[in-house]
C-alpha cells in the first residue's frame, strides 16, 4: 500500500484513548484498541513498524506554547485504518478522528521523529512529558528559546544535508588581536555519507609569542598535520574556506561562545565576508545561507539553564562523555566542539535526551530565595561536576595526558574554552 503524505499530526493521547470510543460500530472498536496498544505498538511487526527503523516511530512535537507532544502522523492514522480494513479485522473503513483533533505543521513549532524498543520506555516518555509540561510553565523565555533551537538543530541534522563546521581561533593571552592558531572542523553528506574534514594553521610570524596565563598546545594538534603558514596566507585560506563552504547549500557555523571568534573573522587579520549571516534559525531547512549555532546554548538548553550561566568546552565534554586532549589547541577545540554538537544533535528530543543522559537528576534547585529560572527540569549536577562560571579566559594550567590515549586533560582542574 502507498503511504499517503503527511498532512498533519495527532495527539497521541486523542488516538490512544478517544479514537476507538468513537466509532459508530462497536464491533470495529476492539480491533482498533488492539492494534494502539502500547505491547502492540512496540512489536516487531507491528503495521506501523518502518523498515530500517529500530523501534515503533512516533513523532515528538512541540506546540506553539513551547508545550510538547507526542504524535502520530496523520499518514500512520490513516494507514492504520486501511491495514485494518483490509486484514478484515475491522468490518467498515473506520473513519478517521474529527478534523478538530488534527494538528498542522503551522500549529508546531517543530516536530522530529522519536523511536521506542519498549512499552515501559512509551509510558516513561508519556510521563516524562507531562512532568516537563508543568514544570515548563513560568520558566525564562530565555530557556524557551534555547529549548527552541536545540529542537530546530536536531532536526535540520536529520536531514542530512549542507554543511556543519565547527571553527575556532586561539590569539595571543597578552593581545587578542594577535591571532596564533586557526581550526576547522566539517561534517557533511554526499549520498547519504557522512564526509569529514579537519585543519589546523599556525601563524609564522607569531610562532614565538607563547601563552602566560592559558595553555600552550598549538604543537599538540591531535586530529591531523598542523601547517604554519605566513598571515597573508592565513587571511587568505580562511576566506577561501568559508567561501567555498557556502556553495553547498546552508553553511551552519558552530562555535563554542561565538561572540570572540566571530569577532576573529570579521577583524582585519581575516576579514571574511557574511553579509547574510543570521542567528535565528528558520522553521523549516533553509536552501542556502549561514547560520550561526552556538553549542554552550544547546549545552545550556539540555541541562535547562536558562540564565547566564554557560559552561566551558571542557565541561560540556565531560558531561557529554566526550574525552578530550589539549585543549586551546585551535584545530582541537574546534573538532571537540563539533562532537559535542553531533552527540546532542543526533540524540533524543531534548527532555528525553536529558533524562537518558543524567537520570532522575532533575528538580527545584532548594535554595530559599534563589530565581527558579528552569529549575524544575535542571540538572542537578555534583559540585565537582559543575562549572559555574563561563569565561573565554583561564588562570595558569599546565597540561599533563598520556599523549598514546585522548583523555581528559588536568584531572578535574578547570581547563576552559
């Protein structure tokens, strides 16, 4: 049978509990009934199940009031109702639930496939989300925005499409118009593939202006060959870079802080031109343009921060369980900062992704008098575990890894981006 397409979406509540109470035939109620049960739902062969998918797939939406849902498509609705009609399990052609209950695409923010092994993980979800729903309301707008772009990344990642690259710079800790290091780090597709590109460029003529109060690591570039290059010809492959880039499609330019490096690529030392540079993120996949993420707020968004507070590249890794190796090495930071981006983007739904990864840690920080910003889906992480201050800079570390094994680097000293 041909899927219809997708014109919509369904609560999964009003199919699971009010779809079947509906009908005008008892008789067809049963079948019905049986084949939404959650043991059903779940099972390897179930109608729904989508060849190559390793689950029962359902939808994970969120409303225009940043409440989310879960959902099935109206093309599993009505796909449903056909396989049961013509497996004569169901005596008529049900009809389909009142148009009141469909939702359009104008009617969410976002919606992104999610996939359940289990029936206890289904009903876990289902709870999860009220839980959050309530715990949302009141929350920062801040948090809400945040929240809101984790969801659009995640999703335009699925797609498997334009290019993702994490850039970085390191400048001289006396003068930070003395830039030393420059690193890239590139995810992209090509029929389904994912390709990878990394670099790393030293600057000759400041090769001797060595690091004082942050880590010196523009020798340990642990992903490739670093190359040293005069500024001219630094100024040039950057541009080059960036340029080039941008003709396949939307260019989405990670950063860990961006506020620093942006400032790099439009100094006189690069001088890279994004006239058409944005911030914001659209509702659906752009064909073309660059698009600024920011991976201490989709750090921020995950552990449901919603106010100042960020943490540094070091932590976020860590708490992520990404092992990281020198750190302030450009080529580094900048392929640690794009793992850290794939390893949230590839993941769950925000709430599903945060319960996975920290279970049970989240709720009301319990400190009389202190702003509840989000509180109530926070991760409530040790205090060797956190980081309360985000800073670009950092007081003077050394550097001490097994160079055979990439691990993190100063035990649990902070090592910031």
């Amino acid at each position: 049978m041909v899927s219809p397409v997708i014109t919509g979406y369904y609560r999964y509540t009003d199919i699971f509990f009010e779809w079947h109470q509906a009908l005008p035939d008892p008789d067809d109620r049963s079948p019905l009934k049986a084949a939404l049960a959650q043991d059903a739902i779940v099972h390897p062969e179930h109608p729904l199940r989508r060849e190559g998918v390793d689950g029962a797939e359902l939808y994970m939406g969120t409303l225009q009031n940043f409440e989310t849902r879960l959902l099935f498509s109206s093309a599993q609705v009505e796909y449903l109702r056909y396989w049961l009609h013509a497996m004569q399990l169901t005596k008529n052609l049900i009809p389909l639930p009142y148009s009141d209950c469909l939702l359009t695409e104008s009617s969410l923010r976002h919606v992104s496939p999610v996939q359940f092994q289990t029936k206890e993980e289904l009903r876990k979800a289902l709870k999860q989300i009220e839980k959050n729903n309530r715990r949302l309301k009141g929350v920062d707008p801040t948090l809400n925005t945040r929240r809101d772009i984790f969801e659009r990344v995640r999703s335009f990642w699925s797609r498997k499409q334009g290019v993702w690259c994490a850039l970085d710079f390191e400048a001289w800790d006396r003068d930070h118009t003395l830039l030393t290091e420059f690193g890239w780090s590139i995810v992209r597709w090509e029929d389904e593939q994912q390709i990878e590109e990394r670099g790393h460029l030293t600057v000759k003529e400041h090769k001797y202006y060595t690091n004082t109060f942050v880590p010196d690591n523009r020798e340990r570039f642990s992903f490739g060959t670093s190359e040293e290059v005069s500024k001219t010809t630094f100024k040039q492959r950057i541009q080059t870079l960036v340029s080039e880039l941008q003709t396949a499609g939307p260019l989405f330019l990670v950063f860990h802080d961006n506020s620093q490096d942006i400032k790099y690529l439009k100094s006189k030392n690069v001088e890279v031109q994004l006239p058409n540079m944005a911030f914001l993120l659209p509702d659906t996949l752009p064909q073309d343009g660059v698009f600024i993420i920011d991976t201490s707020d989709l750090f921020a968004a995950l552990e449901g921060e919603g106010g100042g507070n960020r943490r540094s590249l070091d932590r976020v890794c860590r708490h992520l369980q990404i092992p990281t190796a020198y750190l302030h090495n450009a080529g580094n930071d900048a392929h640690y900062t794009l793992l850290a981006l794939q390893s949230m983007a590839s993941g769950d739904p925000i709430d599903m992704q945060r319960e996975k990864r920290w279970p049970n840690r989240t709720g009301s920080t319990g400190v009389p008098n202190q702003p509840q910003t989000g509180a109530g889906i926070k991760v409530n992480f040790d205090a060797d575990e956190g980081d309360e201050d985000f800073s670009d800079e950092e007081g003077p570390l050394g550097s001490t890894v097994d160079t055979n094994h990439i691990t993190s680097s100063n035990g649990d000293a902070d090592d910031e981006k």
